[in-house]
C-alpha cells in the first residue's frame, strides 16, 4: 500500500506541473495577444490587419494551451481519488489496531 501511495502522489506531483506549464504558457500568449491588439489600435491598412491577425493567432494559442491543460487535471483528480481512497483505508486499519490493542489491555489486566 505504501509503494502506491507514493505512486500516485508522484503522478500528481507530474501532472500538476504539467497544468503549471500549460497555464503560464497560455498565460503568455494571451499576453502578447493583447500586446498584438494594443498595437493594432495605432496602425492603419493591412499593417493593422496583420497585427490584429497576430493578436488572434496568439489568442487561439492561449485557448489551445488551456484545453491541453484539461487532461493533466483530469488525471490529478482521479490520483487524488485514489489516494483518498488509500488514506481512508490506512485510518480504517489504524483504528482496528487501536481498538485490538486496548481489547488485549484489558484482557491481560482482567487476569
């Protein structure tokens, strides 16, 4: 039980960084899409075009970056399930020993 905890908090230790990844990049780009637009603002004629085509290009970059964030959390969420599911079971047994050892307390000071 002790190695598959490990396990998955490992695959989740991964997948987080992986979403960080994701979202500081989407981040970025959404950042210079705004760049791109502001820019677009002063500019007249297809100089303005190409830059609000930039702008847009970087946008749908951003919401690409955040969609492929989704599987990376998808998978944390199940590793933590999983996990909750060891811990539960480590405290189920946990208590068992308690209850099993002040059961054999009593029952030696009984004599």
């Amino acid at each position: 039980m002790g190695f598959r905890s490990l396990f998955t908090k490992g695959v989740a230790l991964s997948q987080a960084g992986q979403t960080n990844k994701h979202s500081r990049k989407a981040s970025s780009l959404a950042r210079q899409a705004m760049n791109s637009f502001r820019q677009a603002r002063s500019l007249k004629g297809d100089k303005k075009i190409d830059k609000m085509l930039d702008g847009m290009n970087y946008l749908s970059n951003s919401v690409l970056e955040v969609s492929d964030s989704i599987t990376p959390i998808s998978t944390m969420n199940a590793t933590s399930a999983l996990l909750a599911d060891n811990i539960q079971k480590m405290i189920n047994q946990s208590q068992l020993n308690i209850i099993n050892t002040l059961g054999n307390r009593k029952k030696i000071k009984a004599k």
